[in-house]
C-alpha cells in the first residue's frame, strides 16, 4: 500500500491492461461486437476503481450495445476467447446512426464491485475495500473508473450480484411514482408489468398504498402478479381485455400510464379504456370527451413498429416519451439523493432483483447467449460478470 500523498492507495493487485466489450458500427453499415484490450486507468484524487463482478443486461443496454442490427444473421469470428460478432444493419440505418460510426463505444449502463484503488481524498479512500454500485456507462468491462461521489455505497455483507441492479430499474420505479405525483395523478398504468421493473413497481405502489393496474401478456405473469400482490392485473391477449381494462381503470381511476412496449396498439387501448372510464358517470354527453386528462408515457421499445392510434378517446390527453436520466436531473440532487437512500434500504426486500442466468464477457458474444437476451423476454434476465 502506497501512502504518497498524491499517488492512489491500492488493496488488490491491479493489472495493467484488461478487457472491455465493445460495439462498433462500421461505414460498410454492420455492427460488430468484441472485446478490447484497455489500460487500466489509475484513480484521480477523488476518483475510486472499481473491479466490476456484476453487470445487468437491461432492455436499456440493448440499444447501443446492438444498434439494431440483425442478430438472426449475425456471424461469429475470432477466437474462443476472443469471439467477434458482426451482423448487418438495416437499410438506412447508417444515416441515424452517423454520430457513432466507427467509433469503437464501450456497453452497460450499471452494475457493482468492490473498490480496488482509489485517490488520496478522503471521500475516496472511505471507500476502499468497499463493494459499490455505479451507473453512467462502460460497466460491462473488468475495471471501471468512477468518481466516489457518483458511487452509491451498499451495506456491508452485500453480494455484488444484489446491488448490480441498484439505479436503473429502482429509480424507474420510483421515478414512475414521482412523475405521477408531480403531473397531478392518482393512479398508474404499466405495461409489460411483469419484468423485474414490473414487480418492483407492483411492490412500492402496495407499500404506499397506490392504485396500480398491471398489463402483461401470458396467464403465467397474471399468476407471478397476483402472487406478490398485484389486485389488478389485465391480460393484452385476453379476448375481453378492453373490458378488463376498463373496468380496472374504472375501480382505480388512473389516469396515467407507462408504456415499455412502444408500438402497436396498446397507447391506444390504454387511452380509449382511460376515456371509457371517465364518461361511464358523466352526467351529460360531450362531443369534445371528457374533460379528465389522460397521459401515456413511452419509455421502451419492446414494439420497434409504428405506434398506432385510433382517436376515440376525447382531446384531454398527451402522449409522450419518459427517460429516467433527463427525469432525475430534473427533480434536482436533493430529491435525487432522496431516492438512492430508499433503494438501498429496500435493496433485498422492494428492490430485489432475480437472475436467470451468470454470463462472461465472452459469453455475451456467444450465440446461444444472445439470441435470448435480445428477445427481453418478460422473466428472463441476464447478468454478466466480467471477472468470469
């Protein structure tokens, strides 16, 4: 251990190079998929590494580490442990995604581990030794740089794998919450209700005690639901759906909605029911609708085709996106901070998050691997732990 006064103070042998994965678009308009040797960055004053041991691949992650290509085409090079993707974009794509083109962008929106080194401050050195959660990008490598005042300190005893998921789908839950408090609303509407995101919210909204009406799309995740306490839960491939809908939307009358699934039919449906709720007791007709303002938000692409609408549900209504980084920079860092001190007392009781399956850096590149998780099937959910 060092004690030189501006040298960073280091409690695990720290290598010099190690590996990042990497997403590429190039001009030929593929995507390609590696993993980069990197120089293991040496910690500012106030800056801590963090030896990364879990990583969630969120629906979130996806965008930028698959650019949209074509993964059922995609073909494999390299070596075993040096695996390269590369998969076709589609016609047109280059021009949406000039900025990055041949850029070589490190992946993963958050994840955990333990602070191997750290700068001489004393914000930095408190955290020596310490296992972390930070978000902000480049978490699907072996080591990352972090400022210790963006690092969200987790309880001693817990597992890097209990706190990867700290920000990302917490915050959204509570942000959902926020949001419907601070636009006026009493109640809420999520779909594809049964991810982790989904229970999340399903286990908040009971603790205090808000009307929350739950849209999946199999029999199994009504069941999953209801089975940690969801009361109203609206199956989309039921044929009495809109019924469902209504009728659960009459009993809790929300009047906001978080969509995941983005395209299709559903903003729709979920607008017209709203509406349907709102005049079952109006007193007189309106050729205008009810005068209730309805909101949907997007904030996932579950559905990559063309939202549709069909204009049945008055003219008091928005339709909108929802992004939780442009969200929290919003509320400011009190509020902000606020919100970080709840995850972390609900990290393994409101906030748990489950696993189906552990991946390697290598593995994510594999295609048995990644034709599954970019599927984002509604159960299913990867974490990759750069240190296997």
């Amino acid at each position: 251990m060092t004690t030189r006064d501006h040298a960073p103070i280091v409690t695990h042998a720290v290598p010099s190079t190690s590996l990042e994965l990497r997403s590429l678009v190039t001009e030929q308009g593929r995507l390609e998929l590696s993993l980069t040797d990197v120089a293991v960055p040496t910690p500012d004053s106030s800056q801590v590494l963090l030896r990364v041991e879990a990583a969630p691949i969120n629906p979130s992650d996806l965008g930028l580490l698959l650019a949209g290509a074509d993964m059922d085409s995609a073909s494999i090079g390299g070596t075993p442990d040096r695996p390269v993707v590369s998969a076709p974009l589609a016609d047109g794509a280059l021009r949406a995604l000039a900025a990055r083109v041949g850029r070589s962008l490190p992946v993963g929106n958050e994840g955990a581990g333990r602070v191997v080194a750290a700068g001489p401050s004393p914000d930095a050195q408190a955290l020596l030794g310490r296992t972390v959660a930070i978000a902000g990008g480049s978490m699907y490598a072996q080591y990352r740089i972090s400022e210790a005042s963006a690092c969200l300190v987790l309880p001693e005893g817990t597992l890097a794998r209990e706190g990867a998921s700290s920000f990302v789908n917490p915050l959204t839950a509570l942000g959902m919450i926020e949001t419907m408090r601070r636009d006026g609303h009493s109640g809420l509407v999520h779909t594809a209700a049964a991810s982790n995101l989904g229970q999340m919210l399903v286990k908040v909204c009971l603790e205090e005690n808000i009307p929350l009406v739950n849209i999946v799309r199999k029999p199994e995740q009504e069941s999953l639901l209801r089975s940690i306490g969801a009361v109203y839960v609206c199956n989309s491939a039921s044929p009495s759906f809109r019924g469902d809908l209504t009728e659960a939307l009459t009993a809790t009358s929300a009047t906001l909605a978080f969509d995941a699934t983005g395209g299709g039919k559903l903003a729709s449906q979920i607008l017209s029911a709203m509406e349907a709720a709102a005049t079952a007791s109006a007193a007189e007709y309106s050729r205008y609708g009810s005068t209730v303002r309805k909101q949907v938000y997007i904030y996932g692409g579950l559905d990559p085709s063309p939202t549709v609408l069909t204009r049945n549900f008055g003219f008091a209504w928005n339709l909108g996106g929802w992004l939780l980084t442009p969200f929290l920079q919003s509320i400011g860092p009190h509020a902000f901070s606020e919100l970080r001190s709840r995850v972390v007392a609900g990290l393994t009781t409101t906030f748990v998050s489950s696993y189906t399956s552990e991946v390697s850096l290598a593995d994510v590149l594999d295609p048995s691997v990644f034709s599954r998780y970019v599927k984002q099937a509604t159960g299913e959910k990867f974490l990759v732990n750069p240190q296997l």
